[in-house]
C-alpha cells in the first residue's frame, strides 16, 4: 500500500499547496504526474520531496525558472540528496547573505530618510540607484544591489508570489 500513487487531493492536503498549483507547477514541467484509464493525475510520493524543495526555494527568493534550473541539474525526475542539498544551498546561501544586507541597510537608513522629510525620488539614496551613495564601491554609504535595483525595473521583471499568484497557491 505504502508504494501507491497518491491523488491531487493528498498531494494537496500533505504539501499544503492548493490543487491548483499543483498543476501549474505540472505545466511548468517541476513536477510530474501518471494519469489513471480515467484520466485522473496520479503522483509518485516522491513528489512530496519535490514540492518541499519548491517551496524552500520560493521561500529563499527563487523564481520559477531559478527553481528549474536547479532542478534540471538532477537526475530525471529526481528529488535533492544529501550531497545536491549540500551544493545548491552554498548558492542559496550568498542569496540570503546579500538579502539579508539589504534588509539591514533599508532598516538602518529607515529613520533617517523619514526623518529628513524629502522624500525624494530624485535625490533619496533609497530610492535613486544613480545616487552619489549609491554609486560608492565601499564602506558605510554602500548599498547593497538588491536597494540599488530602479523600481521601475524590479515592477517590470518580478513575478507574482515567485511566478504563482496567491490564488493558485492557496495555503501557503
């Protein structure tokens, strides 16, 4: 019994992500599933593996196509071992320390750009990347890349809920 397929229902149910998701992540080619004579999807558990993996690395800031990339460095339709987890979360782990700066400097520089009253598009170190602060290569003024980034461009380039709008999600 424990080698039985498993049907969206309990994928949904033990993943926590909604049917929905399910199959767009299916369509985007993450995971895989069997169809029954009826044409019902049917999931090898190991699926469990492979959304739990999307979901780190939802949770880290990948994007779809990050996400299956590194899947497609794995073996066909193979969930991370030991030593995959080991390598792919090296790289996770320079993504978060750059995060984490920025976080930190928009904390820090909070008060201040509040406090000055500006609020400035043109001239606020925050907001404009061209900025005198935001051009220095070292030291206290510097900005990280991710508070450098034109806003106009992070609109234009981000995805939705990491590629999946909150409504397919469901019970993130």
């Amino acid at each position: 019994m424990a080698k039985d397929p498993l049907t969206v229902a309990e994928v949904a149910h033990r993943s926590g992500f909604a049917p929905s998701a399910l199959r767009f992540y299916e369509a985007k080619g993450l995971i895989e599933a069997s169809r029954t004579s009826g044409r019902q999807r049917r999931y090898a558990r190991a699926v469990l593996r492979r959304l739990a993996f999307i979901r780190a690395a939802g949770n880290v800031g990948l994007s779809l196509d990050e996400i299956a990339a590194e899947l497609d460095t794995l073996p066909h339709g193979r969930t991370p071992n030991a030593q995959d987890w080991q390598r792919i979360s090296e790289d996770w782990r320079a993504r978060l320390d750059e995060q984490i700066a920025a976080i930190e400097a928009l904390r820090d520089r909070l008060d201040g750009c509040i406090g000055c009253g500006c609020l400035s598009l043109r001239t606020c170190s925050l907001y404009n990347p061209e900025d005198v602060i935001g051009t220095r290569t070292s030291g206290a003024g510097r900005l990280p890349e991710l508070l450098r980034r034109p806003v106009a461009r992070e609109r234009a380039t981000a995805q939705p809920a990491r590629g999946v709008p909150e409504s397919v999600v469901g019970g993130r």
